[in-house]
C-alpha cells in the first residue's frame, strides 16, 4: 500500500518529536542526577548534626526528581484518572503499596499520580527488580534508600533476609511511610502462562489480566513495620510512650493500574512519546492493616484474594471502560489528577540552572589547581 504524502509527514514529525524529547531526557539526566548526588556530599556534615533535616532536604530533592520523570509522560498527553478511595486521606500514616506488573511504565505512572498526594513521594521506599540499579536512576534510588530484590528461587530466601535488615536499618531511620511493592514479582506477559499453570495444579482461579502474588515481601514488611498489638492497641505501652514512639504500618493500599485498551506504556514510549496521548487509569482501595491476617497460609488466602478481585476490576474495565462502583453505590467517580506545568518547569529550570552552577565550580577550582 503506498504511503502518502500526510502518512510521510505525520511518521517525520513523530521521528523528530522523539529524537528532541530523548535528547531533552539525555540533557535532563545530565544535569538532574549528578546535582542531586553533589548537594547531598555537601550536606553530609548536616547528616551527622542533624540527620532527619538532611534526609527531609534529600526526600525534597527525590520528589524533584520523580517529578522530571513524570513531565516526560505529562507533557506527551499522558495523563491519569484515579478510581475507588481517596489515598490523600492516608497520605501522613504508613502504608504498603501493593500494585500490579504490566510494564516499566507502572513505575512512571506512579511517579506521576503520586505526585499531589502531600509528603508521600519524598518519604516512600521502593521494592524494585535489582536490574534497575543499574540504570540511570539506579544511584539515586541507592542513596534513597530503596531495596533492590533479586528474582529466582534460589536468592528468595536470601533477598527476604537482606530485606528484613534493609527496612529495619533505613524504613524509620529515614523517616519513611510508604512503601511500594509489585508482588507478582515481573511482568505480565513473562509471569502469566507460568502462574496460570499453577492456578490449573492447586484449583485457584483463572487470571489473565493479572497474576498469581508471591507472599515472601510482603510477609517480611509485614513482620517488620506493623506494630506489635493487642486488642487493637499497641502492647505493654504507656500512654507517654504511646505518643513518642512509631504506630507502625497502618494501611495496606491495593493499586491497580489499567491501561486504555489494555495496551501497557513501557519506559520508552514514556521518554519517546511517539504514542498518541493517553489516559491511564488507576484504582485504589484502602484496607486497615488490623484486617490483614499475618498467620502465612491465611496471608496468602488474603492476597490471592486481593489479585482476584483485581482480576475481576479490570475484567470490568476493559469491557465497559470504567472500573464498577464501590459497594453499596451506583456509580464509581473517577477524579482527574492534574500536574501544575508551571510548578515542572520551575523544577527543570532548577535542574539545569543546578547544573551550571556545578560546572562553574568544578571549572574554578580546576583553574586554582591548575
């Protein structure tokens, strides 16, 4: 068939949008994370004098830096609408994100639709596949403290220990109060055909639009954060301590993330932008951690659960559109989240304007040397 004339030039802009955004994203990369990474040696004195002010200035700069990845999607027409309960309302205690594993775009579309929800972003932890500390963005989430989980049998036993001694060393030292993990533990379209297998060999329900959870992180953080309790009440404290001391995990807040036509973003065609814009859509549902069983074999009952009724949502959205009405209501109402753009180029301004101070310096004190 051949290609016309307008076919040509839409193609030629599509190759040329692309090629400005990722030399922007290439420029962005060089002046973001190496600014981010020198402010911090400088303020290594105010980590030892006064460590929760430095690692407060740090979450301010990390949300800086989610908030750059999130431009690169916002600004190509990918926006979000969110779904079920309102997590600002949460945005202060502890959670545990639990989402489900589409693409590398899940990431970025967290960066992005938790952006407006108060200190959350600043203050939340990552559980990510290892291979990610070894991109771009893989120092500064060492820095930040997130734990990098190695996949495969024969490391789990192994990963969930290191886990354990992570969050126990960093989680509140740091000041953290969300932590998010995907328990399906890879995407979707490399777990699905092995996980429907096993559904088949232990008679668990059928998925296709999400996978079988694994237990092991999630029990782990579980374990570690929750605050020993009894009657609903921390045990063996006084009110005095009561007040001084963490209330530990509080929420568990099952995300899920539903793409239009069920066609997942991946990191590429959120730096390139050669897709139409889109909207994707993101559903929540807040559960007391009090509800949350911890005994292992009604723990996996329970988050089996959870991953069939995110089954059954977006089951439900991808035949009608829109992710079906809380129980006991009519109709579910999505509420549009919005980015200022006037608040991203002020930090992308800052980022460049960063950089050139940094260069200015290290350019001074060559010609001292020198």
């Amino acid at each position: 068939m051949a290609v016309t004339l307008e076919q040509a030039q839409r193609v030629g802009c599509t190759c040329v949008k692309a090629l400005l955004r990722f030399a922007f994203m290439v420029a962005n990369n060089l002046v973001a994370i190496p600014s981010y990474v020198l402010y911090l040696i400088v303020l290594q004195p105010l980590r030892v004098l006064d460590s929760k002010s430095f690692w407060y200035i740090e979450g301010v700069l990390f949300k800086w830096l989610l908030a750059m990845v999130a431009s690169w999607g916002w600004w190509a027409g990918y926006t979000v609408v969110e779904w079920g309960d309102d997590v600002k309302a949460v945005s202060e205690d502890e959670a545990m994100v639990l989402v489900n594993h589409q693409a590398t775009g899940d990431v970025c579309t967290l960066m992005m639709c938790l952006q407006d929800k108060g200190t959350v972003v600043r203050q939340m932890m990552w559980l990510m596949d290892h291979i990610f500390k070894y991109t771009n963005f893989g120092i500064v989430s060492l820095i930040h403290g997130d734990f990098f989980i190695r996949q495969g049998r024969e490391h789990r036993d192994q990963q969930l220990v290191l886990l354990k001694e992570h969050l126990e060393k960093y989680y509140r030292s740091r000041n953290r109060k969300w932590i998010v993990l995907f328990p399906e533990g890879g995407f979707l379209r490399k777990r699905r055909e092995t996980s429907q297998a096993f559904a088949k060999k232990n008679n668990l329900p059928f998925l296709k639009h999400v996978t079988l959870p694994r237990l092991g992180a999630t029990q782990v953080i579980l374990k570690t954060l929750v605050a020993p309790q009894e009657n609903g009440t921390p045990a063996g404290r006084d009110a005095v301590i009561k007040e001084s001391k963490p209330k530990g995990l509080q929420w568990v807040i099952d995300t899920t993330i539903a793409y239009s036509r069920g066609e997942p973003i991946d990191i590429q065609t959120w730096i390139l932008g050669y897709r139409q814009p889109t909207v994707t859509h993101v559903h929540y549902r807040i559960f007391p951690v009090k509800d949350v069983p911890a005994e292992p074999e009604a723990l996996t009952h329970w988050l089996y659960q959870r991953f069939i009724e995110k089954e059954d949502l977006l089951t439900h959205f991808y035949e009608t559109g829109a992710f079906p009405p809380p129980q006991g209501q009519t109709k579910a109402i999505p509420r549009e989240m919005t980015l200022s753009n006037l608040w991203l180029v002020g930090i992308q301004s800052l980022a460049f304007l960063s950089g050139g101070m940094w260069y200015c310096i290290f350019q001074y004190f060559y010609h001292c040397l020198f």
